[in-house]
C-alpha cells in the first residue's frame, strides 16, 4: 500500500463491516497538495485499484474515504498459509539492533509490586519485538553502588544482633526490613563469623557479598513471572571508567563549588546537575552517564530505557549526557511506567510487616498466578496509575478477562475433540463460501499481525490485551448464534475455529503466558 501512494497510509477499521475491512482517509491529506477535493482524489484513487483482484475485491470511494474490502482468495489462502505455518505467525525480520533495559531495581531487597508493572511491561515489549524480528537483547541494570548498598550491610548486621546474638539494638532512621533478611543473616555467619556484625568497618564486604543473594531472590521472582534477561550490567563495574568518560564529555562538565558539574541545562534540562560531589562520591547521575556511555559503545541501532516514573526528572539530564557523549540522543528513548494500587474486594490490600511494609510481587503471584498477574499488568498504558481488585481475577468466569481469553481457547479445542471429522480433512477443507458473520471472524483472527506491530510500534502492549479481549468474545458469540457439530459447514467452521485458536495462543504467548487446552464450568460463560 505505501508503495502505491508513496507515502505512510493510516488504515481504519470502519466500525460498519457493511462499509468494507479498511478504509483510510488519505485523501484528504493529498488534497492540497493535489489542489483537488478529498472526493474527487478517492475516486481517482479507487479507480486505480480496478485491475487489482489479488488482494481486494473491491476499493470504493465514499466521502473522499477509501475503502477496502480484502478478497475471498486472498483471505483463505492467508488463512491456509497460517495454520500450514503456526510457528512463523505474524513473525517478520526486522533489521535493527535494540538494547531494552527494565526492571534494574536495588540489589537491596526482594522485587515489589511496582517492579512487576514495569518487569511485565518490558518483557512484554521484548516478546512483541522478537516476534517481529528485531535483533533485541534484554538488560538489567544492577545498581550495586552508593548508599543503598552500604545501608543492605548495615540492616543485615542489626537484624542479625537483635535476631541471633538476641543484643538490644537502636535502629536508624533508615534501614531495611522484610523477612529475607533473615536467610542473609544467617548465612552470613556461616561464612563470616558473628564479628562482622559489630564491625561496622566491615559492613561494605557484608553488602557486596549479600547483595548476590539478594540478585538470586530477585532473579527467581521474575523467573516465576516468566520473565527473563539475556544480559546483566553491574554498576559497581562501570566506574572504572569513569577518567575516560569524563574526558570524552569535554565541555560537556565542569567544576564548580568542589563538585563536579554536568552542563545538562544547554542541552534542555531545567538546571545543571551535579556527578560528583564535594567528598569524591559520584551521583547517582554518575551511574547513569557512565552506563549509557558503555550501552552506545556497544553499537546497538536503538535503544530503551523503562524506568518508573519517579525518574521522569532524569530523561533530560541523561539524554544531554548522551549528546555530550558523541552520540545521538534521538537512539534513546526513555518509558515510564506509573504505580500500582491493589484492592482486595474492594478494600486496600494490607501490606505485610514480613516483607518491611511493602506489597511483594511474589506474594500476589502465590495469590493470583503469574498469567493473570501479566494480564493485568499488560493492560493499561503503562504511563498511566493502575488500580485493580485481586477479587476480580480469581473468579472463573467471564468478568475476568484472562479467564475469558483462556476459556475460548479452551472451548474450540473441545469443539474440535467432539466432531468426527479429522484435523486433517479440517486443514485440506477451504474457508471459501463463508457467510458474513463467519468471514468476520476470520478477518478478526488474521488481524493479529497488524495488531502485534501496532503494539510494539506504539511501544501500547495493551493493543494485544484489548485484541485477545475482542477476538475471544466474538469468538464466544459466533459459538453461541451458531451451531457447529452437525451442521452442513461443520469442517469449514472448525478450521475457522482453529484460525482463531491459533491468533488466541499466539497472542497469549507474546504476552508471556501459556494457553489453556481445556477447561471447566462452562455453564458460567
């Protein structure tokens, strides 16, 4: 379609079927530079289209809009070549390089509800991307220096003196709490003896050494979230070039008061910002800068950064570092993801004195599941609050969509195991002939291409959601306007349904779970 009219053409889905698959309103972006109506450039347009039947059985033009309506042949035979080829669905090959980096909480205690939006988010987008065919790799950021590390050795040894050697202890303004660090301490004697405890000259070697265990317990959790990285980058690693980074920015830092300066406000940042303090110790800008100086020196096409959105403050400074660097800021861009605020049948969940007052992501996987935890995290713009009831996601039945999702799935595999005619004589069958409603259903079922690179386009995973959302009802409604086993079209309606089946478990697994094959309690759909 670009190559026909030479430029990016926005395609529609009229919400009258009646009206066509698609339509689009570019004539009305061409007509002043044609100096010609939208209606009379439609009808040029659609007339040009006349000896194209492969694809289209008819374009029209109706109010300077252009509408499409695809071919019964190029809709069976698309249709034929998905479910011959299951496992290359809607892939395609993209070449570019992407570096995606998300999660990249401190190493400094469990993985909390807010980590899990932006953990889903990103994985999400990974899956979206891989599926595309992006060369992307998934990069967590371990941010093991600074304060919050050297506070990760201080709250081991005072819970381990009040805990194990039973000593009163007076507890700091700030310090970690939560039942893990029960595991470290006792480890911790094990290999260090309890004088480490009381040695506060030693509390640094107790937090880099506890802050691996802590990497395991964050690790764990996200692989019980089927989330996975391909790489890890230590901050604590990234300082020993610091000299050379520096330098490499010239102009780009200066000193002032004692401290070093980075001049972020020329390149659009409210103010400059400091890297490094009066006493030596870098910012946690510092971090920043030298992370992404070593992210472009690694040759990557694009990359991204999620980041919660607290750091909103902080795309501007790392951006001007990044053009100060030699680079190209437009390669980066920056996602924010917003919080999360849980209910449990509609009262604010209670957080757990255990975990050190925050709410776990580990303790609402055990409480939900991770499929539907990912669901629901998948669902909503990520730049936007997100506020959902635990209830809501553990009833069976179809207010609640990952249920509902599922239970399609699940459904058209019964249909298929009930009728007697083979997956064979099903697959040999052609979807030709199909009445209106029927052609509906497998236009919405070879939608999921379009929908997957949308998705991660619009860098909105929660198209996909919406989509399996849409699909599954429609689904749901055709099984029940319609009758299958038995009826005179049953073969060319089960291979309808093992389209939507296969758009249902492809899409499912983009967005990191796993479709269900069979299922009860149908009386309640």
């Amino acid at each position: 379609m670009r190559e026909k009219f030479d430029r990016e053409v926005i395609l529609e889905k009229p919400k009258d079927r009646s009206f066509g698959h698609f339509a689009t309103p570019i004539a009305f972006s061409m007509a002043k530079e044609l100096r010609k109506s939208p209606m009379i450039i439609a009808e040029e347009l659609a007339s040009s289209f006349d000896e194209d039947t492969s694809v289209f059985s008819s374009v029209e033009s109706v109010k300077g809009y252009l509408n499409f309506r695809l071919s019964e042949n190029f809709l069976s035979e698309y249709a034929d070549w998905a479910l011959s080829n299951p496992d290359n669905f809607a892939k395609q090959e993209k070449n570019q390089k992407i570096l995606l980096e998300f999660v990249s909480a401190n190493p400094t205690g469990p993985l909390h509800i807010g980590h899990a939006r932006g953990a889903v988010y990103g994985d999400t987008l990974y899956r979206l991307a891989k599926h595309l065919g992006y060369d992307i790799t998934a990069e967590y950021y371990v941010n093991d220096a600074g304060n919050q590390i050297d506070l990760l050795g201080l709250s081991i040894a005072l819970y381990a003196r009040e805990n194990i050697l039973n000593e009163n202890v007076e507890y700091p303004e700030s310090y970690y709490r939560g039942e893990y660090l029960e595991a470290l301490a006792k480890s911790a004697l094990e290999k260090f003896g309890k004088e480490i405890f009381s040695d506060t000259s030693r509390y640094k070697e107790l937090a880099l050494w506890a802050k691996d265990g802590v990497m395991e317990i964050v690790v764990k959790s996200l692989g019980d979230l089927n989330i996975h990285f391909d790489t890890f980058v230590n901050e604590s690693s990234l300082y020993s070039h610091w000299d050379r980074v520096m330098n490499k920015m010239g102009d780009g830092c200066y000193e002032k008061e004692g401290k070093m300066w980075i001049a972020s406000q020329a390149k659009g940042d409210d103010n400059d910002r400091v890297v490094v303090r009066e006493d030596g110790r870098p910012t946690y800008l510092a971090g920043d800068v030298v992370y992404h100086n070593q992210k472009f020196e690694r040759g990557y096409d694009h990359y991204i950064n999620i980041w919660g959105a607290d750091h909103h403050g902080y795309i501007s400074r790392v951006n001007a570092a990044v053009e100060y660097l030699g680079y190209d800021s437009n390669k980066l861009e920056t996602l924010l993801s917003q919080m999360v605020s849980l209910l449990k049948d509609g009262e604010p969940y209670k957080m757990s004195k255990r975990a050190g007052n925050v709410i776990l992501m580990s303790d609402i996987v055990d409480e939900i599941g991770a499929d539907a935890l990912r669901f629901i995290f998948a669902s909503k713009k990520s730049d936007t609050a997100l506020e959902f009831d635990l209830a809501e996601f553990k009833k069976q039945d179809s207010s609640n969509p990952i249920f509902y999702i599922q239970y399609a799935h699940a459904r058209i595999n019964t249909i298929l195991k009930k009728s007697t005619i083979t997956k064979e004589e099903v697959l040999a069958s052609s979807l030709k002939g199909l009445d209106e409603n029927a052609d509906s259903l497998m236009f919405d079922a070879l939608l999921l291409p379009e929908v997957i690179e949308d998705a991660f386009n619009s860098r909105q995973v929660q198209k996909l959601t919406d989509y399996l959302k849409s699909l599954a009802a429609a689904l749901h409604k055709f099984y029940y306007d319609c009758r299958i086993i038995g009826s005179e079209d049953e073969v060319k309606l089960l291979k309808l349904f093992m389209l939507v089946a296969l758009s249902l478990k492809t899409g499912l697994s983009i967005l990191g779970i796993e479709a269900v094959e069979e299922m009860i309690r149908e009386e309640e759909l």
